[in-house]
C-alpha cells in the first residue's frame, strides 16, 4: 500500500480566530507543548505532543489560548 506524501508545507501562527486556508491532513509538532485544534463543527481538542510529533487530524484552526507547542506545521496533500 502506497501513502501520498504531503506536498504543500505551511507554517502555522495559532489565532483564536483566524482558520487556516483549508483543513489539514496533518500538523507537525517541532517543540513539546499543547495543540488547542479547532474541529470542523468548532469543538477545541487540546493534544499533548513530545518534540517531532505528527499529528494526523484535520483541523481548520490552531487556537493561540492553551496552545503551548512550538514549531508548529500545517500539511497538506493536493
């Protein structure tokens, strides 16, 4: 089984109301931290992430309150 690789790459600054451009596939981690991510319906799950983590989720915002993690990557496939 063959998995496309994520080819659009954009970096993340977390607002507590600005969406990013499109869902995600995934978010990169670069530094530990909390990841407050915006669901599709506006539900905020907050994950706990080691440095270099991948998360694959499709978010539509990475709020700034409670988001402590740095480095932060939106990836896409298109």
């Amino acid at each position: 089984m063959q998995i496309d690789p994520y080819n659009v790459w954009v970096a993340v600054t977390p607002s507590d109301s600005v969406d990013l451009p499109a869902l995600t596939e995934a978010i990169w981690a670069g530094g530990a931290g909390v990841i407050a991510a915006v669901e599709q319906d506006g539900g905020v799950v907050n994950f706990t992430c080691v440095a270099g983590t991948l998360v694959p989720i499709k978010a539509r915002r990475i709020n700034s309150t409670n988001t402590t993690a740095t480095a932060l990557v939106a990836l896409y496939r298109q």
